[in-house]
C-alpha cells in the first residue's frame, strides 16, 4: 500500500483580514441565493399542490362547487356578451367605413412635391431617397446640415 501523505489544515479566523471575511460572506450569500434560486420550481410545485388540496376542500369537500359554478356562468355570460357587443361594434364600423375610401382625393406624388419643397430638391431626389432601404443622416460636425449640400456632397 502506497503512503498516503496527509494534509494539514490550519484555521485561524482571527487572522483573515476584514476584506477577505467580507468577500467570503459575499461569496456565501451569492452562492445561497443561486441555490435558492434554482429550488423556486419545487417550492412552486409543492405551494401549487397545496393549492389543489385547497381547492378540493374549500370547493368539493366543503359542497360550495353549485356556487363556484353559478359564479363561473355567470362570469362566462359576462364575458360572452362583452364579445357579441365589441364585435358588433366592429362590424357596424365595417359596413359603415370599411369600404370608404377617403384618399382619392389626394394625389400619390402630393408627399414628394411637398419634400421636394421643404428641403429644396427635385422631386427625383426625394423618390431616390424614398426607394432606399436605409438613408443615413450625417451627425458629425463638419458634414453640411442642409440637405441638398449634403446630397450634393455624397454623390461626389
């Protein structure tokens, strides 16, 4: 049999520095509060069963399920007329508004004529812009913050 060297274990508390005793209760909290953490799925289960037997005393053993289910029609008609008046609402604006279209009266190129404007550029321009998937505005300092200056900057 080999010889087994044994080892020696010196504990002296007093002699661990305040930070290091600091540390180690950090560490022993952390540690705790991981392992709590992961023990939540069968403290649930054990509180959800718990609940059940509840349940089954207070509703079936206790004969108060007629109430429960007077209170769950009840809850159910409520609910079921909530839904016949919403969707009734919803139909009414249907076949009021449904089919009214309101925009026929404005043109499809009313919005690039109205950039083009505002910012000074053709109306070829904007509708470049627009068909872009991603147009990206400068935010340094020595871009020019007007926008025809800054298109004529960039196809330069």
């Amino acid at each position: 049999m080999e010889h087994m060297e044994h080892i020696e274990i010196i504990d002296n508390p007093e002699k661990k520095s305040f930070l290091r005793k600091g540390a180690e209760a950090a560490f022993t909290v952390l540690m705790w509060g991981i392992w709590s953490y992961l023990l939540l799925p069968i403290l649930n289960l054990i509180l959800w069963l718990i609940g059940i037997r509840i349940f089954y005393l207070e509703l079936v053993a206790g004969s108060a399920y007629p109430e429960f289910l007077a209170l769950a029609r009840n809850a159910g008609w409520i609910v079921f007329t909530i839904f016949v008046i919403l969707r009734c609402w919803g139909l009414y604006n249907y076949w009021k508004f449904g089919k009214v279209n309101r925009r026929t009266s404005v043109s499809s190129d009313f919005g690039e004529r109205q950039l083009s404007e505002h910012f000074q550029v053709s109306s070829e321009i904007v509708r470049d812009l627009r068909t872009q998937k991603e147009v990206l505005w400068p935010v340094r300092g020595d871009e020019p913050r007007n926008i025809a200056d800054w298109l004529s900057a960039k196809k330069k």
